[in-house]
C-alpha cells in the first residue's frame, strides 16, 4: 500500500518509479547487474508484479530471458539439475525430468494454475518465498541443492537456508541439484490445502518428510520407513501451527498424509 495524502491506495504498474533494465547474455554479466544496489532479478514475472504492488523498490531489472544456462535440464554427476529458468509446464512434461523422477514431474505439473504453470519459474517460486507456493516443500523433502551464483563465486544451500535469507545481496539462484534421483522414492500430497501439504522422499532406509501451508514455513522430520507415521509427525515443532490451524492439528493431518503416501508406494512395490 502507498500513503498518499488522500489515504492508503493500492500500487499499480503505473505507480512503479522508473528503472534502468538489464538484459545480460551470460551468468557473469547478469550477476554484475545484479550486484548493484536496488537490482531486481526477472524471469518469468509471474509474482515480480504483485512484489511492486506490495511496495518493492527497484532501480534496475535484470532480466534473465537471454540467458541460456537458466534454461537448461540435465543428468549430471550431481543429480538432475534443473535451471532455475524453467517454466513450471516445461519442467513437468521434460523428458529428462520424467525419465530421472517421474513423480516429480507429476507432482509439479500439478501446482499453481494452468496460466501461472505456462509462465512462473521453479526459480521464481523459491525465491520468491510465499509459504503458499509448494516447491520449496518439495525440495525440501528431496534433499535439493540449491546452486547460485555471486560476485565472489559460486555458493550452494539447502532450500530451508531461503527463508533465513542466507544468500547474499545479487546472488543469483542459477540451478536446483535433486541428488541420488535413481534411488530416490518420491510421493506428494495436497489434497488438504491450504491447510497442509506433505511431501515425502525415501531414500533406502531413510524417509524425510516435509510438510508446508498456505501459512507457515515448511518443516521437516526424517523417520525410518517402518516407524510409525503419526508418532513420526508429532516430531513437528509447534512452529508448524498458526491462527489456521493448531500445530497439534496440523501434525494430525501430517501423520495421515504421511500414512498415505507411505502405503501408496508399498501398494506400487507390490504392483498394486
């Protein structure tokens, strides 16, 4: 909101100061962009615009279209990496991501709108950090790195590091690195939105769940995949409750969507 001597008003694309903008062609000129004081990141602009409504203050944009790298999908040594540029539509129907993580890529193809999925980015999704939206619950839960680069070099996070804002001014989030994929069991739930979503990934004899709002921050718990489910989701710390729903609730609700989504990927072993 703006005080203007009428009152509060409501900001729109025309209230925005003027910008300089930035189109880079390569990583490097895009984060020395960056790096200036009042630089802002573009992508997709999916959510950039209702960050201007709510008052961001921009003295250059550095869009990120022109840059190659953000766009890209590949297997490598690390993992599927997957730039930080790709649209929703585009990362859930990628043959690379379907082959590596096919659950993945279902789960992401169901996220947001089919207007949001054609144009918002994974990248802008995290960075953008709204508890609403669900990558970082899905990273979160899949043990993902997060790749950026700065103006001193490259730096890698865990998603939970975005909330703390550990990156530094101009870091540009450049991939996300999902580890182990040809071993990884992964399953997503949010059919109780917005009170709670789970995501939960199996690694061998390690299971990670991570559960998220529309409201709160994700948290995470790791059991062992014969522990009891709902004893595991009372492990959430109360910070996973707010004025929507008690954390003893929310936990309630994360043991049964724990159960369920443990017992599905029993019924896929069996052939079910």
């Amino acid at each position: 909101m703006l005080l203007l001597p009428t009152g509060l008003v409501a900001p729109t694309q025309r209230t925005i100061p003027a910008f300089a903008l930035h189109r880079p062609g390569s990583l490097g000129e895009a984060v020395a962009a960056g790096a200036a004081p009042g630089a802002v990141y573009a992508q997709g602009c999916s959510d950039l615009f209702a960050q201007f409504r709510e008052g961001l203050r921009c003295e250059s944009l550095v869009a990120l279209d022109r840059v190659p790298e953000l766009g890209r999908v590949a297997m490598t040594d690390g993992g599927l990496e997957i730039g930080s540029g790709v649209a929703h539509h585009d990362g859930a129907h990628d043959d690379t991501v379907r082959g590596a993580l096919p659950s993945f890529a279902e789960a992401w193809g169901r996220i947001a709108n089919h207007r949001i999925r054609q144009r918002a980015t994974i990248g802008g999704n995290l960075m953008a950090r709204r508890t609403r939206y669900e990558m970082s619950v899905m990273l979160q839960a899949a043990g993902a790195r997060l790749r950026f680069l700065t103006a001193d070099g490259p730096l890698e996070l865990d998603p939970a590091a975005l909330w703390d804002r550990e990156e530094p001014h101009g870091a540009l989030l450049t991939s996300i690195v999902l580890p182990g994929v040809h071993g990884l069991w992964f399953g997503y739930e949010r059919s109780m939105r917005p009170l709670a979503t789970a995501a939960v990934a199996v690694r061998g004899d390690r299971v990670t769940l991570t559960v998220g709002s529309e409201y709160t921050r994700p948290h995470t718990v790791r059991l062992a995949p014969d522990d009891d489910p709902v004893k595991a989701a009372e492990r959430l710390p109360d910070s996973v409750g707010d004025a929507a729903a008690s954390a003893g609730y929310r936990r309630h609700l994360a043991g049964v969507l724990l159960r369920r989504l443990l017992e599905t990927r029993a019924a896929r072993k069996e052939g079910r």
